[in-house]
C-alpha cells in the first residue's frame, strides 16, 4: 500500500502566489539567486538561498546561513506572503510548458514507506547534500520544497486528479519562463476519502526527483524520533507516469584524454557503435546518441544492447563504452573533465561548448524513458549519475509542509 495523508499547508495568498513561488533551489547559482531576489524581494529564494540576503561570497553551508533561512521564513510569515490554510486537504499542483502538461496529488507521505523501499528510488544520495536539506528543514521546521514522485497509471487515482481539476483553483499564474503553474485544494471529506483509499491501492511510488529531500525527511525523522510532530511524513506531488516528459542529460568534456579527433572516431566503432554522420544532431530512438566532434555531428548506434534495466540505459552504455575506456572519465559524478548539460538547453548549448574551445567533444543523449526509470526502481538498481532531467521543474514554496501542525 501507499499511505498518503492530508496537510495544512503553508502556501502564499492567491495574490501574491506569482511573487512568492520560486525554482527549486538547486537550479540557480548564488549569483542567479541574488538578481532574483534584488528585483523581486518577496520571492522565496530568500528563504531556499539564504545567502541571496548575506554578504556577497557567505558560505551558504553555515549556520548562519541556515539561521538566516529560518529568519526570513518567519519574516514573510509575519508579513502574509504565506499562510497556513487552516483545514487540512489534498492539493492538486499543474504545470503546463508549451505542449507538456502534468498535475500531480500534493500530499504527505511515509517516511517509513520511504524506508521499507515503498516509496522507490532510483539515484544514490550524498551525505553532504543530505545534511544541507536536513539543516535547511531544521531552521525553518518544514519542508518547503515538494519531493517530485510518480506512480504507474491507476484508473481510479487519475479519475480523482481529473475529477479535482473542476474545482475553481487557489492560483493560476504564469511564471518567468512561461511555464503555467495551477493549484487547486480539495478539504471537502469525501473528496479527501477518496484519495486516501485510492492512492492506499498503489503497490509502490517512484521518486522521479529530489532523493536527497526524501532522504532527508527520513533522517529527521529518526532524528526526532522521540519528539512529537509530523516528521515521519515528507510532503511531495505525485504524478502519473504517464504525463511526465523526461529530457537528455547530455555529456561534454574538456579533452580527448591524449586522442586526436581521427583516433577517437575510429576508438569509438570498436568499442560496440556503429560510427556514421549524424542526419541530424538530436537521436530519435533509444540506442542511438550523437556527438559532437571538430565542427560535425555524428550517429552513435549501439550494438549488442545488454539485457538489464541498468546497463542497457543509453547513459549506462557511453559510460562504459566510451567515456571510462576512452576518455578517462572514471567517475562522473566527481572527475572534473566531464560537464552535464541538461537538455532543456537544446543541442546548440553543445555546439557552443566545443566551438568555443571549453570542451573538446559532446554527446546528445536520447532520454532516459519513464518505463526504464519504472524498471530500474522496480529491480533495485540505481541509475548512473544524471541520467533524467525531467522539465518543467516543481517549484519552491507552492504547498510546504510544518513538521509541527
């Protein structure tokens, strides 16, 4: 089962929700943070980024920088730009950007779930990231941010986020970058019957993003173990796998680790693709990747596709066929030769790369598919490092959860 449970949330009034909600706090760098809030200073990066507020070049690690986020979350509660509804409820969060659109069931769920592998991950976390977000929860005792989760289709679950979508919503607002953002709140009893039974159906959810939030609503929570509360529950939008759109993570790195542009070509057809100019510089199916390489654009087709749910993913098999062996990237998540480049940048971000002389190749990759992230879950591997890069992002202080009430 999937146990869910309602919330009073703290969220920012109807009129001011277009000022207030912000993009979740590890898309933006300090700098980025800082304009964001000199133009807009009731927004909530001051709150998720508290070193947009401190002196230029604070570690936003401190515990000052972590007092700091508690202070100005208090600051905009006494101000109203937030306010806790004073019913608990489900929420529906919507998000449309140009063809894509998706709502998802804002609600609490277990962290013992969490534990037990019902709530399924598919990405290993860091301890250092981990402790960031535990701080963070700390200072401000809530969870501001929602865990992003999907579940496989069911027909009952999906009639009630339909069915929740004719209410008139709390906001409707468009933001910056055009994406339109929709909450709607069920309270009424029956409604939030009914999505209590219906998601309790659910035989698993899958965290499509945010593993160091979730694992870190589950370190609290042992960590407050003997304190009263609501830490054994983390507040996250959960989604029908079939709505969401997952882009390319594609790969750039800085040298040929000693290869000319000639010798890596010929390196790469032995290592199990079939090399041929590219007819164009994004893959169209699973099994194929591009790069580029001196000005041109080639097709990497996969041969001998493994049958596994980890090494058969198109990021698994340019790890292991080419970026390890050949170019030395043995580690992506810590070797500073190799950049990700998430693909809502499109292909051109890559061209840019190289031409400029930054990077000496790059790859496009097809996405990770829904199905293959379901599958890898569902067998209790992890997948390489930035393998999803899911669009558009959930954003900060839409429906935050207190630890407290």
């Amino acid at each position: 089962m999937s146990a869910v449970r309602p919330f009073r949330a703290w969220r920012a009034p109807r009129e001011l929700a277009a000022a207030v909600i912000a993009p979740p706090y590890d898309v933006m760098s300090e700098s980025e943070a800082r304009e964001i809030v000199e133009k807009n200073p009731r927004s909530f990066v001051r709150v998720s980024r508290p070193e947009s507020v401190m002196p230029v070049g604070s570690d936003s690690h401190s515990p000052e920088a972590y007092a700091t986020a508690g202070r100005e979350f208090a600051a905009l509660k006494a101000q109203g730009l937030v306010i806790q509804d004073a019913e608990e409820g489900y929420y529906l969060y919507g998000q449309v950007m140009g063809s894509q659109r998706q709502v998802g069931l804002v609600a609490c769920f277990s962290t013992d779930e969490y534990d037990q592998g019902i709530v399924k991950r598919h990405e290993f976390t860091r301890p250092d990231k981990e402790r960031d977000r535990i701080n963070h929860i700390d200072a401000t005792n809530a969870q501001t941010g929602m865990v992003f989760l999907a579940y496989r289709d069911d027909d009952a679950l999906n009639a009630l986020i339909r069915e929740g979508q004719t209410r008139a919503p709390e906001f409707e607002i468009t933001t910056e970058d055009g994406v339109v953002h929709t909450l709607w709140r069920i309270a009424d009893p029956a409604g939030v019957a009914a999505i209590t039974a219906a998601a309790a159906a659910l035989p698993a959810t899958y965290v499509a993003d945010g593993h160091h939030r979730s694992a870190a609503a589950s370190l609290i929570h042992r960590e407050r173990a003997d304190r009263p509360g609501r830490h054994g529950w983390f507040v996250a939008c959960l989604f029908p796998s079939s709505t969401l759109k997952i882009l390319a993570y594609n790969r750039a790195v800085k040298d040929l680790n000693g290869h000319t542009a000639a010798g890596l070509l010929e390196s790469v057809a032995r290592a199990g693709y079939v090399v041929r100019p590219a007819p164009a510089p994004v893959p169209s199916r699973p099994g194929l990747a591009t790069m580029y390489l001196d000005g041109r654009w080639y097709q990497l087709e996969a041969t001998n596709v493994p049958d596994h749910p980890v090494l058969s993913l198109d990021v698994s098999m340019l790890q292991e066929r080419v970026l390890a062996p050949l170019l030395n990237i043995d580690n992506p998540r810590t070797n500073k030769r190799i950049d990700f480049v998430g693909g809502i940048r499109g292909y051109e971000e890559l061209v840019k790369l190289v031409d400029s002389g930054s990077h000496a190749v790059a790859f496009h990759m097809y996405p990770t598919q829904m199905d293959q992230l379901l599958a890898v879950a569902d067998a209790g591997e992890v997948m390489p490092p930035k393998s999803t890069w899911f669009e558009p992002k959930l954003r900060d202080a839409v429906a935050m959860h207190d630890l407290e009430s």
